[in-house]
C-alpha cells in the first residue's frame, strides 16, 4: 500500500503559519504611538503646532484624537496636507503628500475610536522653529515691526533696500517668520525701480497694502515661502542675477481674523559678486505677452478659458515653476510641446490663492530649441465662484488689485548645459498616490466662505443627511440635520448662534462616507 505523500500535511502546515503570520500582521491594530504620529510629525505639524499658522496643534496624542474625524476626512479627500499640484501630471522635489497606504491607517485609526498604543513606541514632539537654518548669509534683512489687526485677509508689502553696490548673483535665500502664527505666505521679489519705496512712503503704517504683486512692473520674482519650506539653494554655478541699489520687498500673506499680533520676519539671502550662469525667473506663462485668446479679460457672469503660447529660442533647462492667479482664477496648467511629444510640467486643477508656491522639479525638465510651453487658465465669474471678490459678478480683467485677475506660471530656467539633466535634486521613493483603495468623494461646497449672517448653505453629488461643527479647539459647537428651504430650494444650515472664528464642518452621506471642510464665520 503506498503511503500518502507528506508534501500536503508540510504545504498546510505552512500554509496555516503564514495566515497565522500574515493574517496578524493585516490585521494589527493601527494606533498613534507606531502608526499615526510618525505621519503628522512628518507631514502636518509643521503649521499644526502650538505658535504655527494652523488654527490648533496636532501634536500629542491628546490633540490628534480631538481632531480624528477631521484629520479621517481632511486625507481622504487630499485638501490636506495641502498641495494643490495634481501629483497624477507630475511629481516634485520635497513632497508634502500622504501616499495611499498613510491616508487608509488614519481612517483605519479614526474609525476605531482613535487608539493610542504604546506610549513608548511614539516618536518625539517636535518643536517649533524660529531661527534660520542657512548658514553664513551675505545679508540678512528684517522688516520694521508690524502690528496686524484684520479681519480679512491682509496683503502687505515691506521694502528692504539690498545696500548692494555692485551687481550680486543669488545663490540661496530663505524666508524666517517673525509669527509663524500669523505669516501664512511669502513672495519674495527683487526691484530697482524705487516704486515700491514711494508706495511704502505714501502709506502711513509699515510696508504698503499690495494683492497680486508689489505695484511696480519690473519687480523680480526671486522665492516663495510657506510653511515648513526649506531654504532654496540654487544648483550648483547657477544663480540669479540682482543688480545693484536693488530692493528686496517681501509680500506678506496675513490671514484674516488677527488681533495684536506683532510680525517681524527676516529673508536671508546668500550672494556672490563671482560671474556664474544665470537663473532667471520668468513667467513664459503669461497674460500680458503670450495670450492666444487675449486679452485677459472676463465678463460678469461667464466662465472664460484662456490659452498661452511661448515658443523657445534657445534649448532651456527648466528647475522649477510657481503659478499665479487671483481669486477668480479656478485651475491653471501648462505642458511643453516638441513635435509628438508633450513634457507634463505643472497642473493646480483647483486653484486657491492661499496655497500658492514653487514646485521643484525632481530633475531638470530639458525643453528643446523650437519647441512650445503651453498655459492653459480656466476662470469663472460666476455668482456660483464662492471665491468670487465681487457681490454680484463685475466684469475682471488683468491686474495686481484684489479684484483684478493675472496668468502666470514662473520658471526657474537656465539655458542648459550638457549634464543638467543629471543634476537630481531629490533621491527619495515616490510615495504610492493610487486611489483604488480610496473610496471616491462626494463633490461638496459650502458657501459664503468667509460667512456672514445666520445660515451657511450647502451643495453636493449626494444629500448630506447630517453634519457637525468643531471649533478650532476640536470640540462640536453645532450638529443635526442641513435644512431645506423650498422657497430657495437649497440646503442650509443655520449659523446664527455660532459665534465668529475658524471651523471644520464634518458632513455625512446615505452612503457612510464623511467629509469635512473648512469654514470662518465674520
């Protein structure tokens, strides 16, 4: 009689440990300590710690538990950490992204009742930051004090002048917040004009009020600053020209609803007066010299597409870019084009004013001699534009005013060198971004955003069957039932009885997904 082979009981017994192994492992409770710290420390508490210019500090575990749902619904959505480029078109140097894998543990977490684990096992608190981190500037420049009392978003501009006497080549510069509390953005622009000073006379408080630009047309673009950005060093033998007797002028972003909050930030800039190749900043993206369809004006009440064209002399080796609209502005895109073929450089599908910044490119994007940058812009001057500056639409054309509109995408470029393409700026793994394990969001809007009045009205893809409303202290300030008014045939909730401030308002479909969006109230 032959005896049963013992390759079966062996593969089952295997089979059984490995379930056993690999079944505990998928299974682990996800918790703070091991899993969702290390993703908050790394990622969201660069603005979201005590002083920075998030509304509440996730760090602790106290904290973090407090704003669970928020932080659930916030990443499944991507509005945070917030960067606007559509990482699908093309991946960047220094990404503030959360990868698939992070943003299903932080639903996995706050759908079990926010667990804390083992305490031990937790990374540090980090600290917040207040000093400069760039060694042995050539200059170091800080604004006069200024005190910002607003209960709207503040655009000011402070004039710095360089003392250079000679002609200066940048080759790094950053930005120190004097309040991080209170400093959301900076631009960072270079201008020998003298404009910008005659403004600042003629205003009676430090620096001058300034929406889109400094006020002055030949004003150089020379760096960004937000939150938790690192200094920016130029490639190596590359740096931006500045002339002399120039004027440094930083255009300070302050939100609204600040009271007594005193701001003195500082640039530091790193310069030599050796010949090196030049950077220059350029928008090639831009309304005012390569509209197709120009000029850049909207009428009240219509949507508009406007199509830039720029083509190229020279072959150019492109380090970064950083576009720019306004408030009617909803998306902006621009691409190269050789031929066939079309390099992807930079898509923000949903624009917001207040989350503008450089993207830089992993490695040098080579644009070849003869070929194309395209810009795409798309605005809309629509009552339905909860963005839109004016009550009812007036007709927006190009401009720096609060209420004007502007296409610009900035480049980094210089004309390329052989070996550019080699000059890596970022070694680290793309972080996974599939979505078929996330499940699709509802498209939602809450508006007026800022609010006024007594009610806050709603629209989505799907009915909201309930919502809550934490203050900035995590707590439930408001929940229930949206309404729905038939005269108006819309959804609303009422607001009257929440007091001014900043908010999350968590909304809850048929279907069990949650979301949540941000909201003040004047």
């Amino acid at each position: 009689m032959n005896r049963p082979s013992k390759q079966p009981i062996c593969s089952a017994w295997l089979l059984i440990i490995m379930n056993l192994v690999f079944g505990t492992s998928l299974a682990q409770t996800i918790t703070w300590s091991e899993h969702i710290a290390p993703i908050l420390y790394d990622n969201c508490t660069q603005c979201h710690i005590d002083g920075g210019i998030a509304p509440f500090s996730l760090v602790g575990y106290d904290k973090a538990k407090n704003h669970a749902n928020s932080i659930a619904a916030a990443t499944q959505n991507r509005s945070m950490p917030p960067w606007p480029a559509d990482p699908k078109y093309r991946r960047y140097a220094h990404e503030r992204i959360l990868s698939t894998e992070e943003i299903e543990q932080i639903s996995q977490w706050a759908n079990n009742n926010a667990p804390q684990g083992d305490i031990s096992k937790a990374p540090a608190d980090p600290k917040p930051t207040s000093g400069a981190s760039l060694s042995q500037p050539t200059l170091s420049l800080k604004m006069p004090n200024y005190t910002v009392n607003t209960s709207s978003d503040e655009y000011r501009c402070f004039v710095l002048p360089s003392g250079f006497t000679a002609d200066q080549y940048l080759t790094a510069i950053e930005v120190v917040p004097g309040n991080r509390k209170v400093v959301h953005h900076v631009l960072v622009f270079y201008d020998t004009s003298g404009i910008p000073a005659q403004k600042d006379q003629a205003d009676p408080k430090p620096g001058y009020l300034s929406f889109g630009g400094t006020g002055s047309p030949t004003s150089q673009l020379i760096g960004v600053y937000v939150p938790g950005q690192e200094p920016y060093q130029f490639p190596d033998g590359l740096g931006a020209k500045l002339l002399k007797n120039g004027s440094i002028i930083l255009q300070i972003h302050y939100p609204s609803y600040v009271q007594n909050e005193v701001d003195s930030t500082r640039v530091l800039l790193k310069t030599t007066t050796e010949t090196l190749r030049n950077m220059i900043i350029a928008p090639a993206v831009n309304h005012a010299q390569s509209l197709q369809n120009g000029p850049l004006y909207i009428p009240a009440d219509q949507t508009k597409t406007f199509v830039s064209k720029f083509s190229l002399n020279n072959t150019l080796t492109v380090f970064a870019v950083a576009p720019h609209m306004h408030l009617v502005g909803k998306s902006i895109k621009a691409f190269n084009v050789n031929g066939k073929d079309t390099i992807p450089i930079v898509n923000i599908p949903n624009w917001d004013f207040h989350w503008q910044r450089t993207y830089i490119m992993r490695q040098p994007l080579i644009f070849a001699k003869g070929s194309t940058i395209w810009g795409e812009g798309y605005y809309d001057n629509t009552a339905q534009n909860p963005n839109n500056p004016n009550s009812p639409p007036v007709a927006v054309s190009a401009g720096e005013g609060t209420k004007d509109e502007m296409m610009l995408v900035y480049f980094w470029v210089a004309g390329f060198v052989p070996g550019d393409e080699f000059k890596i700026v970022d070694f680290t793994p793309l972080k996974n971004i599939s979505t078929t394990k996330i499940a699709k969001q509802h498209w939602i809007k809450i508006y007026p955003n800022p609010g006024r009045g007594n009610q806050l009205w709603l629209e989505s893809q799907n009915p909201c069957i309930a919502y809550s409303v934490f203050d900035a202290a995590g707590k439930i300030v408001k929940s229930g039932v949206p309404l729905y008014d038939n005269q108006l045939s819309g959804t609303m909730i009422p607001t009257a009885d929440i007091p001014a401030g900043y908010y999350q308002i968590m909304m809850q479909f048929a279907d069990g997904q949650r979301q949540s969006q941000s909201w003040i109230k004047n």
